[in-house]
C-alpha cells in the first residue's frame, strides 16, 4: 500500500510537473510563430520598399534623361548637325552627369556623327532603341548593351531629332552606366546575402548586385523567376530558391512608359530567408533547449520525492508555472534553489521565467527594429519631391507623407478621414470620380489624373495623381496606393503659350488683312485715276499696275481666310485670280479655261513674287494671244514633284516670235516676270506649243 501510494504521489507529481512546463511551451511556440510571422512581413515589406524605392530612382533618372533629349533635339547646333559644336556640347554635360556614359548624335542611317566622349565610328543602325525611336519619331529606351567602342555595360535612351524642315535628322543617345545603382544599393542598407536586379523588357540581366559568376550581366535570367516577372503586374512578391540555392523573399517592380506601354526594365529585390529568420529560429532552438532541461529537472524530481512538503512545493511550481502560461512573465516560484529537489525545479522554472522575460524583451526590440526599418523607408519617402498617399476602398485617407506640406500646403492630420474629393477646385468632382469609380470597379491602376486642388489659404495647386490598387488578405480591393505631383507651374506655362499663340495668330491674320485692305484702296485709287487718263499707253500702264497690286492684295487674303498663316495655297490662289483678270472687260472674248492645278503650297515669302509672275502671264496672254478674237481657250496647269513646283500658262494664240527669250524681251512685264523667276530662285521659259506657252519652275 505504502509502496502504491508512493507511485501514486511520484505519478501525480510527474503529471504535475509537466503541466507546468506545458503552459512555458506552447508560449515559446506561439511565440516564435509570432516573431517568424513579423520578420516575413518586414522581409516582404523591406524587399517591395526597396524594389519601390530603385524604381522611382529610375522613373526620375528616365525623366530627366527624356528632358534632356528633348532639350538637345531642339537645339540649333543638334537641328543644324553642327558637329564640333554638338561634340562640346555633349562633352560639357558627360562632366556635369558623371552617371552618363557618352552622349551620342546618330544619323539616319546609323552612322556616329557627333559624341561627348571619343568613340569609334561604328553603325548603330540595328540596336533597338535606335529603330524604335526612328519609327515613332519621339522618345525611346533600350535594352542591355555593351558598347562596342568599349566593353561598358550601359543602357540607352533614344530620341529622333529634326531639322530645320521638320524632317527627322537622326537620333540623340544618351547611354546611362548601370553601375550607377552601385550606391543606391549600398544605402538600403539590407542584410547579407540581399541581392538587387535589374531586368530589361527582353529578359536579360541589366545588373546584378552582389556580383556572382553565376549571374552574368546581358544573359537571360532564370526561366521560373523570368515567367513570374511576364506574368505579374506593376509590381509584385514571390518566394523562391536564388542560384545560390539561398531560398529568399523577392519582391519586384516594372517601369513603363506610359500604363498602356509594356514594362522596359523591372527592378528585383531579395532578401534570404536565413537572415531574416535565422534570429527567430536560433532563439526557439535556444529557448527550446532550455525549456528542455528545465522539464527534465522538473519531472526528475518529484520521482525521488514525495510527501507533503514535496506537494507545497510542486503546488508553488504549479501556481508560478500557471502565471506564467497567463502572461505574467515576471512571477517566480519563491522558493529555495537548489541543485537537488524542489530547489533546482524553482531555480529552472525561475530561469525559465526569466528567460521568456528577455524573449519578449528581445521580441520587443525586433519590433522596434521594425519600427525603425519602416521609419528609414518613410525617410526615403520625405526625401522625394512627390506626396505618397494611400486610401481605403471608400477613398478616404489611410495615410499622407509629409510632403503634402510643400505640394499642396495642408497638414497630414488634416487629409486623414477625408476623401481627395474634398478638396478638388470648384468643377473637378465629376471627371476625377469618374474616372476614379472605374478603375476601382476593374480593380486597375489609375492613371495621370490631372487635377486642380484647393490649398488652406484659397489658392488653386494641379497635381498630377497617379496610383495602384491593393488587395486584403481575402482578395478584396483594400484601397490605393500612389503619389501625387506638382505640376502647377507646367500647367499654367501651357495654359499661357496657348493664349500666346492664339493672340499672336489673331494679331497675323489682322496684319493680312490691313495688308489686303491697303493694297485694295492703292487699287482704287488708280481705278479713279484712270477716269483722267487720255493716253492709251498709259492707261494700259495703270491697269497693268493696279492688277499686279490685285495679285499682292489676294495673297494677303488667301493668308487672312487660311488657318495656316505661314503657306499659302497656289491652286486657290490662281482659281481666284482669274475672274479677277478676265472677268471685268464688257468687251473681252470668250474664253475657256483648261485647268489642271494640283494641291500645291508655298511659304509667304514665295507666295508674292510667284502671284505676281502667274498675274503677268496671264495679263500678257490676254493682251496678246486673244486680241480680235471673240473666243479662245486658256490652260493653267500647277503641280510639285520631287521639291519642284511647276506653273505652266498656255495659250491657242498665235505664238512666240522666233528666238523669243523673256530676259532678253524688252517689254516690262517679261523683264519682271525674269526679274521674279530669278527672287524665287527657279527659271521661267517660253515655247510654242499650239500657242504662246511659259513655264514657271523653282523650287518648293
């Protein structure tokens, strides 16, 4: 009986004891689950920042380089292919943009005209950025490249420029050392064994951070990570195996052109699972093997003891092991340590007791940590000159960077709770909503949403808003996530071009039509003076007069009617000027008209001597081919071909005299009409074709 009740005692005690090891348990599983599940997030989360953070170092530097191309391509000495002066040109910024490689002027056919840096005169004329932007006549990016001039790793940006025609010119390159991400990486600051990618739109390794035999740059990545890229969005996470056979927590983001563009580089970020959950492990496996021995003291010694005192003191065990399993890691069983006994079980317990108290305490300081990491990267955030924001599904604000200060002059607080409609100028609700409600109904990004916000002190700021959807853990959209831009000061300089030039296409068309007006009372005044001219030489010379000032003024008019203040329309222009020379005479013949006038057009200042010489042609063929007849046929013919305009005025009359030459005719007209023909740099000839027929050629 005694020997059953010893077992009994030495059974309950050893029930007892693992009980109260099992609260300490579970408080170390459920507590490492807890800290393996906050370092994966700060992981994923870390990895999406930073992937963030190098696309919109590259989203800027793509900007600026764009800004610069375009500023180039509109430069006399680039329109001009001043060649000395572009290579000094372009060598002055490759010294004040050390991240540019050489800056390039391309000709249509690939060949190197000009470079910042010295280089050898190969063709570039099957690189793709150079065919894209030749295609489009605008703005293009590249692919990896090592220059073959010098094995340099570098990606390009392309733009097509133009001459002083309008005609495309060649391509400007600027190429861009992708070793500039060097320092960017190495201020993320991420733990070892973090790498950093860059992707071009063909799949192939751009860069490569750090630098590892086993992922050459220019080669294509590895197919599973590639699959994921080509088929994910914007932007995205997955977990996978590096080539080191690390598994780590990747995150990534595209860059495009435009939303409706296909992504031309995306930028990968890993971090591996070793170093963000080798801390977790380490301390489980260390608390574990604590708790391990602690157990084993504890059920060692109710075995060897029992009795009353035995049991007040596994009651004491069991009661502080009970507090501890409730939360409260700072009771300790009060009793007696020992290495025998019930004093070595307290002094474990105790130690245990203590030991899950620097647990939480290191638990709390790798929250804080976290806390510190995401403050680093609200850091990043307030370092750009863009407001980040991020709403819920009902479009109120989550959450407003500080930079909303500078951008729109209100306090982060103050957006808090309140939807960006709320704050739009008077007449801009119904197109940002609309266009806000279907993006959200499609779950898509929105897009460059140009919006004009109210400021505290009543001032009107355009900002430029842009953003992506995220989802909840249920795959509900949970709101967006984007970025607003200032682009007031752009705006208003359009807005005040606009005005510019539509004032000044006003005042042009005034001008015409004063010209037109003047040279009309000039005409009339003649009309009048020829009331008191008797001599008929001279009244041929003032009608001749006032009809060569008729073909100036109509000029003026066809400018004043056309809405293109700089060319002038000669097949209008001619079909106007006929009723003009033959419609007024009650005694002229009648006549036929054969005309063949293509759509030609010329400058302004080609339009007047050109007038002038086809009003004297065709005065002269009134005055001499049709002179006694009653009936005759009169043919105009107008087109361009090959940069030539052609005017040729035939009559059925009765021809030219033999070795008839206008420059040597000596009448006023014709001098004039060689005179004008010479101005337009052309030529004009005469021959006998069925009649008097002259040709008026110079080029367009």
């Amino acid at each position: 009986m005694k020997l059953r009740r010893s077992l009994s005692i030495r059974a309950g005690l050893l029930l007892l004891g693992f009980l109260a090891v099992l609260p300490a348990l579970g408080l170390l599983v459920l507590d490492g689950m807890d800290q393996r599940r906050h370092l994966m997030d700060e992981a994923t989360h870390d990895a999406r920042q930073g992937a963030a953070a190098m696309a919109t170092l590259q989203a800027r530097l793509t900007d600026g380089t764009r800004l610069l191309l375009a500023t180039l391509a509109a430069m006399p000495e680039v329109r001009r292919l001043d060649i000395p002066a572009c290579d000094a040109l372009f060598a002055s910024l490759l010294a004040q943009n050390p991240l540019y490689n050489n800056i390039l002027a391309i000709d249509r056919q690939g060949e190197i005209l000009a470079a910042g840096r010295p280089t050898s005169r190969v063709n570039l004329a099957d690189r793709l950025h150079f065919r894209a932007a030749m295609d489009s006549g605008g703005f293009s990016v590249g692919e990896y490249v090592v220059t073959r001039s010098a094995p340099t790793p570098i990606f390009p940006f392309s733009m097509a420029f133009r001459n002083d025609r309008g005609e495309v010119a060649g391509v400007l390159v600027i190429a861009i050392k992708l070793t500039t991400y060097d320092d960017a990486f190495d201020e993320m600051r991420l733990p070892q064994g973090s790498i950093l990618g860059i992707v071009d739109q063909a799949g192939r390794r751009l860069y490569y951070r750090p630098r590892a035999d086993a992922n050459p740059l220019g080669r294509p990545i590895r197919q599973e990570v590639w699959q994921v890229l080509r088929q994910g969005g914007r932007e995205g996470e997955f977990f996978l195996p590096g080539t080191d056979g690390q598994n780590r927590f990747f995150a990534y983001q595209k860059l495009a052109l435009a939303d409706d563009a296909p992504a031309y580089m995306a930028f990968v970020v890993g971090l591996p699972e070793s170093a963000v959950l080798g801390p977790a492990r380490r301390a489980l496996l260390a608390n574990m093997a604590l708790l391990a021995g602690a157990t084993g003291l504890a059920l060692a010694v109710p075995w060897f003891f029992g009795g009353k005192v035995l049991e007040r003191g596994l009651d004491r065990i069991a009661e502080t092991a009970g507090r501890i399993g409730r939360g409260d890691l700072a009771a300790r069983t009060d009793l007696p340590h020992g290495d025998v006994g019930l004093g070595k079980v307290a002094r474990a317990l105790d130690a245990t007791a203590r030991l899950l108290a620097e647990h939480e305490a290191a638990r709390e300081e790798a929250l804080a940590a976290l806390g510190q990491s995401r403050e680093r990267m609200a850091h990043f955030a307030a370092s750009m000159a863009d407001c980040f924001w991020e709403i819920d599904a009902a479009g109120r604000y989550t959450s407003v960077s500080g930079k909303v200060r500078e951008v729109l002059g209100w306090e982060p607080d103050a957006l808090l709770g309140r939807t960006p409609f709320d704050f739009l100028a008077p007449g801009e609700e119904a197109g940002l909503r609309q266009a806000f409600e279907a993006a959200k109904a499609r779950r898509e990004p929105l897009g460059e949403l140009a919006n004009w916000r109210v400021a505290p002190d009543g001032s009107r700021r355009c900002l430029l808003t842009k953003g992506v959807p995220f989802l909840d853990a249920a795959g509900r959209l949970a709101g967006y996530r984007g970025v607003d831009k200032d682009v007031t000061e752009r705006m208003e300089a359009e807005r005040s071009i606009r005005e510019s030039l539509a004032e000044k296409e006003i005042l042009l068309k005034e001008i015409h039509h004063r010209v037109k007006n003047n040279l009309q009372i000039i005409s009339g005044l003649l009309y009048l003076q020829e009331e008191q001219i008797t001599d008929p030489a001279a009244l041929v010379s003032f009608r001749e007069s006032r009809t060569r000032i008729a073909s100036m003024a109509l000029v003026h008019e066809e400018l004043y009617r056309s809405s293109n203040l700089a060319r002038v329309r000669l097949d209008d222009y001619i079909r106007d000027l006929l009723p003009r020379i033959f419609g007024h005479e009650p005694k002229a013949p009648h006549l036929s008209f054969d005309c063949r006038l293509g759509p030609v057009s010329v400058p302004i200042e080609k339009a007047v001597p050109t007038g002038l010489v086809v009003n004297e042609l065709l005065t002269n063929a009134a005055k001499h081919a049709f002179r006694g007849r009653e009936a005759g046929t009169l043919g105009i013919s107008l087109d361009e071909k090959g940069g030539t305009v052609s005017i040729t005025v035939r009559d059925d009359g009765p021809g030219l005299p033999a070795g008839f030459a206008p420059e040597k005719s000596g009448t006023l007209g014709m001098q004039l009409v060689a005179n004008l023909a010479r101005q337009l740099g052309g030529e004009v000839a005469g021959r006998n074709e069925g009649g008097a027929a002259f040709t008026l050629r110079f080029p367009a």
